[in-house]
C-alpha cells in the first residue's frame, strides 16, 4: 500500500487460490530476514525500548512483564473498489471501555524519537507517518499512541494521533505523501493480480515480489511450486468442503 512512496523496501507475498478467492501470505524477503540477522546492539536497544513501552501501557500495573513476542491477530472485513478483503493483522491493545457487547476500540503503540527542529517534524510526517496509517487504516483502527524518547530510551511525553486525520497532516510537507495515491495503488495491484492468477490452475501457487534493488517500477508474479500450502486443510474441508 505504501509501495508508491517508499519504493526502497522490498516484499514479497506467497499467494494461493481456492474457487475465486485468492489467499495471500505475507512473508519477510531475504533482505529482510539478512537485516534481522545483522542488526547491531543499538537496534536491538531500541526495539527493546518499544516492546518496553507496550509493556508500560498494557500490564495494567502487574509486576509480571507482558510477553511482547506474542500478537493478538483481529480479523477484519473491508472493501477496497469491488475487491472484498478479510485480513489478519496484529493489534496491541484496546480501550478499557471496550467489550465484546459493544465492541472493540483498539490502540496502536508506537515509540518515535524527540523531535526538536522543523526538519525532524516533516521528516517524521513524510517517512514515518505514512507506515503508521497505512498499518491502522486497514486494520480499522482509529488512534495512535505514540510515546515520544530521547537518545537514551526515556520516554518524555505522549501524543495521539487519529488515524484517519493523518493524511491531511502531511499535505503541507514538502514531497509529502497521498492517502488517496496509496489506497488507489492498493486497488490497481489487487486488480493486477486477479487477472494474472485467477485463469490459472488452483493447484498452482506464486510469488509476488517487489525487488527495488532489481527494479522499482516493476512488481512481478512467479510461478513458484516449493510454496508449500498455507492454508490448513481443516479450513478448506470447513469452508469448501475439500
């Protein structure tokens, strides 16, 4: 969704089809996966500092630590153009008011660092922002809690953003990004994709890739059979009676 503007992140996405439903499985490229691997002391500390702060907003003052390698996965169901999606995606909490009876009101979490000068302000809008839209509009999630630090991991204050007033936060920032761009992006590649995959035979299975160190114009669709099935036979027995 967000390929338009940040064209220097790869990904890729194993795809599968049953009837007229095509799955999609989101899975880290091998430049992602390198990166994971090398990642130095100072980012390892500072991933700690953000699973520290879900532990400080979650635990509701329990002296036990909240296992932040464990996700809550919602289950959604929108629209995008005549494309209808039901996705997984994680969340990390929801408001105390929330309840099965009403619903759920869920929260993000993020951690950002101090900003001090106007230039770290339209590089957050331009950069950062853009990630966090685009992984809670889809989800439905309506805020954002973001806990501001400085170089030391100390978290110093707290903001909150609303979700879907992001985009026009960013309108003013030079080269800044388009909501409307990437939900347009969204539809169009989705639309690529069932042309290219729903006439092929459902015991085949694909890549999609997004290589920009190949190509940042270009995302190709491979035909690749070590893909081993990703959806439980007990699902497409329950399902599609399979």
């Amino acid at each position: 969704m967000t390929t338009p503007y940040c064209r220097e992140e790869s990904w890729h996405l194993e795809v599968q089809r049953v009837g007229t439903t095509i799955f999609l499985n989101v899975v880290n490229p091998p430049e992602k996966i390198e990166s994971e691997k090398n990642k130095t002391k100072r980012d390892l500390t500072m991933c700690y500092w953000g699973f520290s702060f879900e532990d400080k907003c979650c635990n509701g003052g329990r002296k036990e630590s909240i296992d932040c390698e464990e996700s809550f996965i919602s289950v959604v169901k929108t629209k995008v153009g005549n494309n209808r999606i039901v996705m997984g995606g994680e969340v990390d909490c929801c408001t105390a008011q929330s309840s099965p009876d009403i619903g759920y009101e869920y929260l993000e979490l993020k951690t950002t660092r101090n900003m001090r000068k106007e230039g770290d302000f339209a590089w957050f809008k331009k950069n950062k922002l853009i990630k966090w839209w685009a992984q809670s509009f889809l989800l439905g999630v309506q805020t954002i809690i973001a806990g501001y630090r400085d170089n030391k991991g100390i978290c110093t204050n707290i903001g909150e953003y609303k979700t879907l007033e992001i985009p026009r936060m960013v309108r003013e920032v030079p080269g800044g990004w388009d909501g409307n761009v990437c939900i347009g992006f969204l539809h169009d590649f989705l639309e690529w994709l069932k042309m290219q995959v729903l006439p092929k035979s459902a015991s085949k299975r694909f890549r999609v890739e997004f290589n920009p160190r190949v190509n940042q114009n270009t995302i190709i669709l491979v035909e690749d059979d070590s893909i081993p099935p990703f959806i439980s036979q007990e699902y497409l027995e329950h399902k599609y009676n399979l």
